[in-house]
C-alpha cells in the first residue's frame, strides 16, 4: 500500500563542485527533477545549499522516518561528506506533517560504521 506525501527538502552546504551528483542523488531517492531545485538556479546565488518540493509516495511499508535516512544517505554519499539535510514530510491524507533533521552527528555515526561505500 502506498501513501502520498510531499516532501520538501532543504538541503545546505553541499561541496559546490558536487552540486549536480547530490540533485541526482536526490531524485533518485524520490520524484524530484533537476528543476525542481530552487528554481534550476542556487538561492541567491550561494551554490552550496539546495531547496525543492515534490509530491510522490512511500510505499512497502516505509516510514518517513526510514525515507529520511534513505534519503540523507544518499545526499551525504553523493556530497561525499557532510551537509545537512531537512526534510519536511506533509502526509498529504492526514495533515499537519513532521520535520526530520539529519545533522552533522548523523553524518558522523552513519560515516563512522557505514562509511561512504554504502
């Protein structure tokens, strides 16, 4: 069973030079475009921090919870190091929605046990 969601990321201080691997990352983990993310174009011109929102599902019994690590690994895997990464969940049949923040503590217990092999 799936259940609709839109999710809106914000995702900050990203390795410039790895901007367009981590927007890749980001759709492939859920239904973003490229031009999804602040328009095409870096928020007021700071190419290090990344903004987008899309509608999709989750699906097999996946908890924004598990979504949200998914999707934060995958961000820090193509970033190859930290940034943070917010996203806000909004259950779209069941308002209001929860944010999840993954920081830098995050980043290191994941790189710590998991490394960015995984």
């Amino acid at each position: 069973m799936s259940r609709s969601y839109e999710m809106s990321v914000e995702i900050t201080g990203i390795d410039a030079a790895r901007r367009e691997q981590v927007i890749a990352a980001c759709c492939e983990e859920w239904s973003f475009s490229p031009e999804d993310f602040n328009n095409g174009t870096p928020s007021e011109g700071d190419e290090r921090d990344l903004t987008a929102f899309a509608d999709g599902a989750l699906c097999g019994g996946e908890t924004e919870e598990k979504f949200v690590d998914r999707f934060a690994r995958a961000v820090w895997k193509a970033n190859a190091g930290h940034c943070q990464v917010i996203v806000h969940a909004t259950y779209t049949e069941a308002l209001p929605y929860d944010t999840h923040v993954r920081d830098e503590a995050d980043f290191q217990a994941w790189s710590g046990s998991a490394h960015l092999s995984s």
